[in-house]
C-alpha cells in the first residue's frame, strides 16, 4: 500500500475497508445492545443514494448551511478539470463501489444568517424570500458567499467574500436580492467572479 510505505504507517493501524452496508459490529450497551450497526454513508452521499440517484449521470443537489451537488459516475473514478471533488458515492455489499464528482459551496443559507446578524439587512430570516421578489433584479450587483474561500473551485481557498459591480447606488434591497442567488455563483468561472 503506497500510503502505508511512503508515511511509514503501519497496515494493521489503517481501518479495514468496508462498503457502505454490510454488519461491521452491534451496539455493546444500553436500549439498543445486540442490534447491528449496518450501514455507513456521509451525509451528501447518503442525500444522493436517498434521492435514487443509481444512474450514471443523475445527480442531486442540497441546500443549507452549504450547498451541495454530487453527480454520480457509475464505476468510473472521474477526475475533474473544473476543481470538483471524486468521492466515492456508495459501494452496497460485494457490488462494485459507485463513484460521484461532488461540487461545494460551504457558505449558501448561513448567508442569511449574515445579512440578519451582521449586516442587520433583514430583521427575521423569513422576511428574506418576500424581500427578494418583492424587486427586480440586482442591477448588476454580484455577492460570492465564500466566507472561508471556496470549497471546490479552481480559486480554491484564496477567494473570500467578494462583492462585484459594487456601486453607492446599490440600496439594501439589491444587497438581499444578490445574496439569496448567491449560492449559484462559486462554481462559475464567468468574468465577474474568475476576476478574484
């Protein structure tokens, strides 16, 4: 194993492999003793095995805190151009383990949160969908929510938070508009943002 020669680690320290459901122990005590403990999956691969996404091609996409998209690549280990994450996906017993390209963006709905605690733009996280389309459009003003850089990107962790096209004529309603479609801007590499 190259990992275990080259860092000089010792193979019976490094964890056995398994997939993602079979039996690997029972709970030892309390309400639950005995029962197994079965199935293991982190939650962006859970999200797109629990959104039926077995196909080659099909994807999901989650937003919270962060948001995510993962892509699942069948059998074949993808290595993206673009500064996307292969992850393995799943891997069902003796099956062959599925693999995924994953896109991230760790800032999405802590935006909000943002715009109510720090900027005190809004009053109540609800008040921000109403405010949004309650206007039209952003005039141009562009927000990229990378608070801690960005997660997958080829701007990597360097580009923080920037704001575009940003003008004393911008009020606090393009500011709220800007930021609530944010989330869609740290993956792409148009003038506006690649500039950072």
């Amino acid at each position: 194993m190259k990992c275990a020669n080259s860092s000089e680690l010792i193979k019976k320290m490094l964890p056995k492999i398994c997939s993602s459901a079979e039996v690997y122990g029972y709970v030892s005590h309390g309400k639950m003793k005995g029962k197994p403990i079965a199935g293991c999956l982190g939650d962006q691969q859970a999200a797109l095995y629990g959104q039926h996404c077995f196909q080659k091609g099909e994807a999901k996409c989650t937003y919270g805190t962060g948001c995510f998209m993962l892509s699942n690549t069948g059998t074949d280990i993808v290595n993206s151009k673009h500064g996307l994450l292969t992850t393995v996906a799943y891997k069902i017993g003796e099956e062959e383990a599925v693999y995924a390209l994953e896109g991230a963006v760790a800032i999405g709905g802590e935006v909000v949160r943002w715009l109510r605690d720090s900027l005190k733009i809004i009053k109540s996280s609800s008040e921000i969908q109403q405010l949004s389309s309650s206007v039209d459009g952003t005039h141009d003003l562009y927000f990229v929510p990378a608070f801690s850089g960005f997660v997958c990107s080829l701007l990597g962790p360097h580009c923080k938070g920037p704001h575009y096209r940003y003008h004393r004529l911008h009020k606090q309603w393009a500011y709220r508009t800007c930021c609530t479609g944010s989330c869609l801007f740290p993956g792409l590499r148009d003038p506006p943002i690649y500039g950072c």
